[in-house]
C-alpha cells in the first residue's frame, strides 16, 4: 500500500516484465528497469515497509532501495515514464489528425523535454517521432498534422526527466474520412 492505493504486482523473470495492479483504482501498468543497458523487469524484487520507509529489494545484487517521491531516478538513472493511448479508428474510414493537445500538472520544471511517437497500424509499429518541451510554468504541449490512417491511431508519450510527470487529459482535433 502507498499513498492510499494498494498494489499487487506479478514478475515474469523468465520473460523479463513486470506488471502492477493498482487495486484501489482498477488500473494495470507495466514495470520496467534500466538495467545493464537494456529496459528489462522490475529491479524489485521484494518490498516491506518498516523505519517509516517503503523498503524494495533489487533482484539483481539483492541491494536495498527505499521509495523517495521527489527523487525521479532508480539507482542513480533516469526513470523512463511512458504513456500509451488506446487504439483510435473508424471501422474502416480513414482518420486525419489535425492537432493534439497534451495537458501536463504545472510547474514541474523548465526545459523539459517529452517525445510523442505516433503509429498508424494500431501500435505495430512506430513510424513518426515528434520532440517537443512542456513549458517552464508547466500546461500544454501542441502538435499538429500527424497523418492519415485507415487502421488505427496510437501515440507513444515519453520522457526520461529527472523531475515529476503527471498528464492531465488530451484532446485531439480528428476529422473522419471517406471508406
């Protein structure tokens, strides 16, 4: 339990991946760690709460960690934080999107930079990558004409800052087209 939402995780070592189940909020997310230069599970292992500190440990050295809300980093890396949308699409009709507006919890930082990549085969694969700077008091970022598809949408949001990273909403000005 942390900050009022219980969790339970499940670790495929085998597999390399990591799931989280926020059960107080029925939500499912993916886990990673940046270790030995490659994005592999979860570098916890096993976690306790005990001195007033929620305690993890790696699996990797069997080294102790403890969960620090203003630090953005594991063992010293920037944490990657990744936000992948669901798939937008028109049953066959083709779909323009004209603009996409993100809205991020303001004043995180200056010059922060996020990478928006954008697939048109429903996330087989990521064509289009766009670099763009959340503003220094914090808000929205904008992008305009990414494309054309008649399968389907999905944009990739990402950023490895070293400071907090919380989207708000989005809102995309989409336009449908003919069959």
């Amino acid at each position: 339990e942390k900050d009022g939402h219980e969790f339970y995780m499940l670790i495929f070592p085998t597999e390399g991946v990591s799931f989280e189940y926020d059960i107080t909020s029925d939500a499912w997310s993916s886990r990673q760690s940046y270790v030995s230069a490659a994005y592999t599970r979860d570098l916890g292992n096993c976690y306790m709460y005990c001195y007033g500190k929620h305690i993890v440990g790696a699996y990797n050295s069997g080294t102790l960690y403890y969960l620090d809300d203003t630090n953005y980093q594991e063992n010293g890396v920037d944490m990657l934080k990744r936000i992948v949308t669901p798939p937008a699409y028109a049953e066959g009709y083709k779909l323009y999107v004209d603009k996409l507006q993100i809205d991020t919890e303001k004043n995180v930082g200056s010059s922060l930079s996020v990478t928006l990549d954008v697939s048109r085969d429903s996330g087989q694969s990521y064509t289009d990558s766009y670099t763009n700077t959340i503003p220094a008091s914090g808000g929205r970022m904008f992008w305009s004409r990414l494309g054309m598809t008649q399968d389907a949408f999905v944009f990739k949001l990402s950023t490895t800052m070293n400071a907090k990273f919380i989207v708000l909403g989005a809102f995309a000005e989409i336009r449908k087209g003919i069959h």
